[in-house]
C-alpha cells in the first residue's frame, strides 16, 4: 500500500514542477506586456508634444500671410 503512495507522489511532482514553470512563463510575459505599454505610452506623449509643435509652427507662418499649404511645407523642412 505504501508502494502506491510513493508512486502517485512521484507522478505529481512532475506536474507540479511543469505548473511552476507554467506559472513562470506566464507571469514574464505579463511583465514583457506591461514594459511594452508603457514603451507605447511614451511615445505617444512625445508624439503628442511634435503634433502641438507642428501645430504652432503652421500658425505662425500662417500669420505672416502665407497659404496653409506653403505653411505645411515650410514646417515639414521645405523652402
């Protein structure tokens, strides 16, 4: 009877050790996801400060009497 015992342990140790590395696995790749949004986060904030940038730029060229198209190139680095 003890015999039986030993083996049923045996065979759940191997279970156990393969939800552990499971468990692992998952839990690095939730890590991986969070560093990856916030990666994306800030670069939207960035992305957020050129647009308002840009956005100026235009109105100020726009307000010396140029077209809003002559506007646009000059602030994307045209002549």
């Amino acid at each position: 009877m003890t015999e039986n015992n030993n083996n049923s342990q045996k065979k759940c140790s191997g279970k156990g050790k393969a939800m552990f590395a499971y468990g692992i696995i998952q839990l690095g790749s939730t890590v991986i996801s969070a560093v990856a949004l916030s990666a994306i986060a800030l670069g939207f904030c960035s992305l957020q400060k050129e647009a308002t940038f840009f956005n100026e730029c235009v109105e100020e060229i726009k307000a010396s009497g140029k077209s809003s198209a002559k506007a646009v190139r000059f602030c994307h680095g045209g002549k």
